[in-house]
C-alpha cells in the first residue's frame, strides 16, 4: 500500500503543484503536503499552471480532471507538449 512517508524518505524537498478548481481542494492537498514535507503551489485556474511551471522548479502536479476552463487532460496533453 502506498504511504507519502515512503516517499518522503526517499526524497529531498519535492514541489508539488496542484491544479483544481476547488480552492477548498487545493488548499486541504496543500496543507497534507507541507505538513510532510513537501514545497507546494497551487492554483485554481489551469490556463496560469503554464507561468507557474515556467517561473518554479515542478517535481510532481496533481491535476483535477473535470474542471470548467479547461479540461484536465486537456491542459496534460499541453503541458506534455512543452
């Protein structure tokens, strides 16, 4: 089963960004995660994701699929693309 500590001894200072359109959603995913030790952003437009990853260093995001701006997978296959 996997566990965030298992990760977190594996790693050094991880940033995590997490793109939902629920504040309330990113706010509690980024409480989780910097009480574990994780550096995090987050933000609730996907079409500012583009100038986050641009100006900050991003190991990992956590993306919402179903949002009403822009489609999760959508907003995957353009951040992949660059």
């Amino acid at each position: 089963m996997f566990n965030i500590s298992m990760i977190k001894s594996l790693t050094m200072k991880f940033t995590i960004l997490i793109i939902d359109d629920e504040k309330e959603m990113c706010v509690s995913l980024s409480e989780i995660l910097t009480a574990n030790g994780f550096e995090s952003r987050f933000t609730t437009d996907p079409l500012k994701a583009f100038s986050i990853i641009k100006s900050n260093p991003i190991d990992l995001i956590i993306l919402d699929i179903k949002m009403p701006a822009l489609k999760g997978i959508d907003l995957l296959k353009s951040l992949k693309a660059h």
